[in-house]
C-alpha cells in the first residue's frame, strides 16, 4: 500500500522470476527461484538503481536497465559508483544512452565457472544505497568483501544489516 516509488522492487523481482508473497499481516516474503534477465525502467525510481544492478549480475543473460540518466546527482555519481563496482568484481557491464546493460549468470554458473564477485575492498563513495547493494552482493555471492564506509546505511535504513543477516 505504500506509494514509495521503491516499492516497484517488488515487481522487479516478479519480473526477474523470484516467488514473491505477502502474508495477511503485510509481511513480504521471497523466495529464491531460477531468475531471468530484466528490462526496467527506473526512472522513477533511480534508488533501487544499486540493489538492482547487483540482481541482473546474478540473472543468466542480458539485462537492461533505464533510466541512469538520474543517477548522476544522487549521493555519489551513481552511474559511475555503479559500473565501478561491477567492473571491480568482474561482471561485464556497460552504459549505453539511458541504459546500464548487465550481462549476467546464475549463481550456481558463477560458481561452477569461477567467476565469483571478486573479493576485496570497495568503496561505498559513503552512499548508502551503494553500501547496501555491496552487502547484498557479499550476501549472496558468499564472496567477502570489504565496505569502506558502512556508517552511511544509517541515513535511509539503520537496521538493514542486522535484518540482512
């Protein structure tokens, strides 16, 4: 019921193919399922922009994300932030007009290839979506990585490390 525009993650990972659920209680519920490749348009939602480039990394195929027009005077230059992060964990990635092309493989193909998010220290550029889209990626991946600055989470969601653990 929220009119946050964040809430279009939701659809997002419909989209993607995860099993998403809400309970009578509002509690929303994700379970893991095999993911396919994305094309949405965050325009109107260019916060999720982080969280969702680290989600195409792990669809098998190509993903296209719109709207990085809008990342560029956020906390940090997002965009830039972004295509650092993924270059620096060697997922091939690349901006093209308004679109940040991802070209991403499963988990499990990750790990049978090798090609694991690089593990290392990362700089957050002390953005908080920047910082919770490198923490999701450690979760998921199981690759450590190094946060320069996990502080700055606290602006927008002070318990999203405890809760993701």
């Amino acid at each position: 019921e929220s009119l946050q525009a964040d809430l279009t993650i939701i659809d997002i990972l419909v989209q993607a193919g995860a099993v998403v659920s809400q309970s009578e209680d509002g509690e929303v519920g994700v379970r893991k399922a095999p993911l396919e490749p994305l094309d949405p348009d965050l325009a109107n939602a260019p916060d999720l922009f982080p969280a969702v480039a680290v989600l195409a990394a792990f669809c098998p195929g190509e993903s296209r994300i719109e709207g990085t027009e809008r990342l560029h005077s956020k906390e940090s230059d997002r965009a830039e932030a972004i295509m650092e992060m993924l270059s620096q964990m060697g997922i091939d990635a690349r901006i093209n007009c308004n679109s940040m092309i991802i070209c991403g493989h499963s988990l499990e193909s990750r790990i049978l290839s090798g090609t694991l998010p690089v593990p290392g220290e990362y700089k957050s550029r002390h953005d908080h979506r920047m910082a919770m889209a490198l923490l999701i990626a450690e979760s998921v991946s199981g690759v450590r990585i190094s946060i320069d600055d996990t502080d700055c989470i606290s602006k927008s969601y002070p318990g999203f490390i405890k809760e993701l653990s």
